[in-house]
C-alpha cells in the first residue's frame, strides 16, 4: 500500500496563540479542529433544553469541533477508531459515543436531548466522496496543554488505494477565560 507524505501543520508560530480554525491541509484533505470552551458548549446544549444532569456532566469535558473536507477525486474513509489522541507523550482514550448514548440512558436523560447530543457527535465512521464535507464534535478528557492527533484515512471504493496520514500536535482544550 502506498503512503501519502506524512505532514504536520503548526497553527501559529513558537509562543503565538493558535488561532481558529486550526487546519491541515494536503491536496486530498482538509481537517479543521475548532477548540471550543465549556460555556460555549454549555450555552449551545441548555439552549436546546438539556437537564443539568447532562450539562453539569458535559461542563468537564474537552470538545473540539472537527470538520472533515474530501478535496481528492478518490472516496476516502474515515473511522475514528483509526485516529489516536495523545497528552505529554500518553495516550489519550477517547469515549466511543455508544458510551455517551448509554450513560444517558443510565440516567434515564431526556430522548430528544439523547438525540440532539448524538446529532452534535462527528459520525464514529463515513466515507467521504469526492469534495464531500462532514463534521461534528469530539469529546475527549480535559486536559491542560497541547493535545497530538494521528489520523489515518483509507482510500478508494474498497479502502484499497492509498491511506492518507494526518498528524497534528497543537490541539488543546479550549479554557472559559479565553477571547472567543
């Protein structure tokens, strides 16, 4: 199986502050990740009725929006079991969101709230045609510092040709007290 050219973007340079949104970018794919704060995620979720349950739950977690653009004449194919998150060089588990859709179960969450979340989730597979654009959110653990992100994106009708690369290291979990 070929390889595309593994690349890595910076957001901004040594010391600046990332601005948004962060992306990478190739001539097969484009990624775009959108750290955002808990009140801005907070406001987004009671807007649409949550419980405080859910939202008091939610407040503790790093979401980062990510948007997905097929720029290649090729289908690719994205999983997020293929996309590894790491955090001062360990890894970083991200929650599948039959987690999240069973917690609110648990806890016997509101359907249209249950709903609502799921509808907010990036899918956990796609495959993306030619020029296709996707997205949704991330959840991962909160953390302080910089967040790395290795993706690996199989490509053709049958994930038979090339598999793209992705590596990103200035991810981050978006603090309350930043200029949004």
């Amino acid at each position: 199986m070929r390889m595309y050219p593994l690349f890595t973007i910076l957001a901004a340079a040594a010391g600046a502050a990332a601005t948004q949104p962060l992306s990478v970018s190739n001539e097969h794919i484009e990624i775009q990740f959108a750290p955002r704060t808990p009140d801005q995620m907070m406001s987004f979720y009671e807007a649409r009725g949550f419980p405080p349950e859910m939202t008091n739950v939610l407040r503790h977690e790093c979401f980062i929006t990510v948007r997905i653009h097929n720029k290649s004449k090729e289908k690719i194919w994205h999983d997020l079991a293929n996309w590894e998150f790491s955090h001062n060089g360990k890894a970083l588990e991200r929650e599948h969101r039959n987690y999240w859709l069973d917690k609110w179960r648990y806890m016997n969450m509101p359907q249209a709230s249950i709903s609502i979340f799921r509808w907010t989730l990036i899918p956990e597979t796609l495959d993306y045609l030619p020029d296709e654009e996707e997205g949704g959110n991330i959840i991962l653990p909160r953390v302080k510092g910089p967040i790395s992100v290795k993706a690996n994106f199989p490509s053709g009708d049958n994930k038979q040709g090339p598999e793209m690369t992705i590596e990103y290291n200035k991810l981050y979990c978006a603090e309350n007290n930043e200029a949004e």
